[in-house]
C-alpha cells in the first residue's frame, strides 16, 4: 500500500473557477491595483456592516497603517500580548513607539484584559491584542479603551469569519481591524491584508499612506504630505480575494466541523489539552498543548514523529517578548508564564477547509500513537 499523502498543518484553497477568473484578469493586462481591488474592498465592507476597508499587501502594514493613522511613534507606549505572532509588536517598534507586552487568558490565549489596564500608563496610547482562539471580549476591552482614550487596533489576521456572541462579523464593529490573508488564513489572495478603519477620511489617509503619500492636486500634477509605503494589492491577488470572499461562510463552516470532529473524538480522552469551543470562532488553526511533562520526547522530537507519519505541525507562537530584539529591550523569562507556558507546549495540527474527517481521525491517531509509545 502506498504511504497517504502529506498532510500540511494549512493549505489555501483556490478553485478552478478562481483560477480561470485570475488567467482572465492577466489576460486584461490590468494585474496591479484596479477593478479587482475596488470589488475586493466593497465586498470587505459590506462584510464589515457596511465599514470603509481598504486592502494592503499583509496584515503586518496594515499594523503599521493603523499606528500611523492613529499619530503613533516615539514616545508612546502601546499594550500587546507577548502570546502573538511577532508582526504587532514590531511595527510598534517600527514606528518608534515601545511595545509593553502582557500576558495571556490560558484558554482562549486573548490578552488578558486585567494585566492590560495594570499595564496602562500615561504615555499608553493604544492596545493591540489579537483575536486568538475566540474572538476578544468587544465590550470589556473597548470599556477599558475607552476610559482611558485610548486606541484599539485589533489583530484580527486569524479571525476573518469570526463573529461575536451576537453574531455580529469581526470587523464590522470596534476601532481599527487588522485582517491577513495569506495562504495560512482563512481566506487568501496569496498575500495579502486589509483595514477597516472609522470613516472616509481615515479611508483616504489609508489611500495615501499605501501609496507613496501621493494625492493629486487640481492641475493634475501630485503631491507627498507623508511618507507612504507601497502596500497596494495587486488586482490578480484581489481578484482571488472577491473569489474567496464568496466562499468565506463556506470554508468557515468547514474547518467548525473539522475542529468539532477533533474535540469528538477526544471528547473521553485528551490526548493534549484541547481549544476551547466558542460559538462564532472561525477556527483558523487547532492548536493544543502537548503533555510535555508526561513524555519522553521533546515538542520537537514530537514535530518530527509527526512528520515521519506525513502529518505536519505548526507552532503558534513563541513567546514575543522573549525574541532578542524585545530582551534586548528589557523583557525576560519569568514575566509571563501563561505566554511562555503556550510557547513551550503548544502545536497546531491541521485544520485547513479541504481536509476531511478521515484526515482529523489519522492525525489523532498519530498522535495517540506518539504520546502513547512515549509516555514517562
Ligand atoms: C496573529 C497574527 N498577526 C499577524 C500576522 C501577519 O500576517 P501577514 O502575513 O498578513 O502580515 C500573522 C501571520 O501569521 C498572525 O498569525
């Protein structure tokens, strides 16, 4: 019998149909910003409740974006979890601000929202938490944000497809939402990112911050207030976007059942400790913590079994604070244990919308098999 195919921790799916639709837009000899990208962003808005959108090439300048618009640099203090991926706190680097990291709620991996206000002092200008497991509490971060003036910029790069308990969309409600489309993500456009902002004058100073600063004056000639990046999405990865869009709810729906399929059939037995299962979480990845004090094996003597068996397996994340850059600002092991108990433990197994039911059974089977056979 021959071994079953690789299976990767994520992959995009990209049918034929979008596939075809991006040979016509190549064809149209239209590939950088355009049509696409106008239809990408209304498609955006209209899932974000009607809010101004606008498309970047990646979640991390859509950060930067964001920590411009809102005036962010020296000086300033900006409070995010040390449990994230690395893009938020370096852009508040990038920018000249200081990151001030706090830890995690153990379950859902959210900032944990009582070590966020401790952490506010009065150079804090805004917080940027991520939508990690669960989407953020609005209502209790918002109240935090507001009583002290403070901006929010939400790290929602996971979360497109995710709703609150009320079922209103991530990003058609809050301040400053950060999306990522890359191929890991719920939706792709290859690479790619957008940000919902408040109005369209914040829209406009999008525009021209992913642009070079440019807008026209009325002789048709053009001006620079700023100094713009060039952030624009192309129309071939926007064209894929307006595919995808369509098929968010679908692909969401999906990994919800895959997800509910692994928490089944662990339901007795935990192999790992498990995700929490939250009503309107879009599921973007599966990730447990392994038993590491239970085993013989290291997590990455683990990782390896994993793919001896053709299974791959991500870890999201390290802990941020702990990267040379953030001890080199003073940081330390020891400040954040929920964080650095995540970044340790934690493994993300496939979940990706194509999988199948059969996929989830032979990861956890590996799985059992590997702790089983090297259990202390
Ligand atoms: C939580 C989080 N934020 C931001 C990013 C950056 O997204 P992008 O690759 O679109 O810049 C990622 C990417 O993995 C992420 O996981």
């Amino acid at each position: 019998m021959s071994a079953p195919a690789f299976l990767p921790f994520a992959r995009p799916v990209i049918d034929e149909a979008t596939i075809a639709r991006v040979a016509d837009v190549i064809r149209s000899n239209w590939i950088a910003s355009g049509p696409n990208v106008l239809a990408f962003e209304q498609a955006l808005s209209d899932y974000c409740g009607g809010r101004p959108v606008r498309s970047l090439t990646s979640a991390t300048v859509a950060m930067e974006v964001a920590l411009q618009l809102c005036g962010i640099g020296p000086g300033d203090e900006v409070i995010t979890p040390a449990q994230t991926f690395f893009a938020g706190a370096n852009m508040i680097t990038k920018v000249g601000a200081r990151p001030v990291f706090v830890d995690c709620d153990p379950v859902t991996r959210n900032l944990d929202l009582e070590q966020a206000a401790a952490a506010i002092t009065p150079a804090t200008r805004a917080i940027l938490p991520t939508h990690f497991l669960a989407p953020l509490d609005h209502a209790r971060l918002y109240a935090l944000a507001s009583a002290h003036g403070l901006r929010v910029i939400e790290d929602a790069a996971l979360a497109i497809g995710s709703r609150y308990p009320d079922g209103v969309a991530v990003g058609a409600r809050g301040d400053l939402v950060a999306f990522s489309f890359h191929p890991n993500k719920n939706i792709t456009t290859i690479e790619g990112g957008a940000l919902v902002v408040g109005d369209a004058r914040e829209a406009a100073r999008v525009e021209a911050l992913r642009f070079h600063g440019i807008h026209r004056l009325p002789d048709g000639t053009r001006d620079v207030d700023v100094a713009g990046g060039k952030y624009n999405l192309s129309d071939v990865s926007a064209a894929i976007g307006v595919a995808q869009m369509a098929q968010l709810e679908g692909f969401v729906a999906r990994r919800r059942m895959l997800a509910r399929e692994y928490l089944r059939l662990w339901s007795a037995e935990p192999a790992c400790v498990l995700p929490p299962d939250v009503e309107g979480h879009s599921w973007n990845m599966f990730a447990v913590l392994l038993p590491l004090e239970r085993l013989t094996i290291t997590r990455q003597e683990f990782v390896g079994l994993m793919q001896a068996q053709g299974i791959g397996v991500g870890i999201s994340y390290e802990a941020c604070h702990l990267a040379t850059l953030y001890r080199n600002q003073g940081w330390r092991a020891g400040q954040f244990p929920v964080t650095e108990r995540i970044a340790r433990e934690t493994v993300s197994l496939p979940l990706f919308a194509a999988m199948t039911e059969a996929d989830v059974a032979r990861v956890c089977a590996a799985v059992a098999a590997i702790l089983a056979a090297h259990a202390k």
